[in-house]
C-alpha cells in the first residue's frame, strides 16, 4: 500500500480514530453498525433500508485524508463522505460528496459522488488502472485531497478521480457511510488507520 505523503511536521497529521474508542464519533442512521474493536474501527452491516453513518464531530476546511481499510463480504458498499449532515426534510442524508469504496465488482473505489444532488461527478468507467489497483478483501490505502474547488482520489497509489467542483464549502464534516441494501449484500467495514490534515496553512 502507498504510505501517506508526510512532507512537514508529523504534527501536521491529526488522527481521526485514536484504535480504542468511538469518541468523537457519533452515529446517524442505524446507531449499531459501527463499533469500537481495538485497533479496528468496524462497520457492520446485515441489510436494512437506513443508511448507517459515522460522523466526526469536528469541523474542518480544505485538507486531506489518509486511511486504511478492508471490506469484507458480499459486495458491500461503503463510502466516506465529507460535507454536513442534510437537514432531516431532504431526501439524501447528506450534503456534500462521497468517496465511493465499493466492494462490487465494477470496483470504483475512489470515485466521487455528488449527494447534495443525487448524481456521479467522476466514476472509474473509463479508468481501468485505479479499478484494478482495489484489492477486494484486502487492506487498502485510500487518499483524498480537496482545496479549493479540485478534489482528487487515489487508492492504493494510484490515481483515481480529479476534478473541479464547488461541492464542497466549508465548514465541512468527515463520516464514513455504508448504503442501505438488500439482506443477501452483508458484509463488514474494517478502518485501522484514519488520518486528516489541514492544507492552506501558514
């Protein structure tokens, strides 16, 4: 897997989950499905038609993202989501995009989708190399920037999506989602590295 590009101070990096507890998450959606299990953070999933979703409680600006995680079971999908929580009249839980990590066997972990409105703003249709860098059941590495209005993806090293979008404005949420879907698509959701840092610094 590619390691983290940690050009500059090693503080620069803030760790999101700290491998013991769920502390400052909290849950949306179906509250069970995410659980502390040292050193893993693990998200469950047995079918259902609620989205369960993890939210960081802190608030953030441009920066970017490392983790390492591994999808385990029947075509599970899962994503992270960077924007806000959409007020309970909308349709779609949440404002802002997700980082897709699918499971499936089109395999666009790294795409990027639009959840304010409900449409792809980069797939892995035509990018055949990000698609076969996932690893289906394996530990992943997976690397998301965005500043200013370009948000860029890669997984595993390799890149995946990049484009120009005004999505995302701050101040912005981090959580990790798994979709509602059919019984016969259980699965688990493992994250073991989880990392943030803040660009535009002085």
């Amino acid at each position: 897997m590619e390691a983290p590009d940690l050009q500059g101070p090693p503080e620069v990096w803030r760790e999101l989950w700290d491998g013991q507890s769920m502390a400052p998450w909290r849950s949306q959606g179906q509250a069970d499905a995410f659980m502390a299990r040292s050193p893993l953070l693990i998200g469950n999933w047995t079918g259902g038609r609620e989205d369960a979703i993890l939210v960081h409680q802190n608030s953030v600006g441009d920066g970017e993202l490392f983790l390492e995680f591994r999808l385990n079971g029947n075509n599970l999908n899962a994503g992270i989501l960077i924007g806000k929580p959409a007020p309970n009249s909308q349709s779609e839980p949440w404002q802002g995009i997700q980082v897709e990590c699918d499971g499936s066997q089109r395999q666009w972990t790294g795409a990027l989708y639009d959840m304010t409105n409900g449409k792809w703003l980069q797939t892995l249709e035509k990018n055949p190399a990000a698609r076969a860098a996932f690893q289906a059941s394996q530990w992943n590495a997976l690397r998301v920037r965005w500043e200013k209005e370009r948000i860029q993806t890669w997984i595993n090293g390799i890149p995946a999506a990049d484009i120009q979008s005004s999505a995302l404005v701050g101040p912005l949420q981090i959580a990790l989602q798994i979709h509602p879907t059919d019984a016969s698509r259980q699965g688990q959701w493992q994250v073991r590295l989880f990392r943030f840092r803040p660009l535009g610094l002085p």
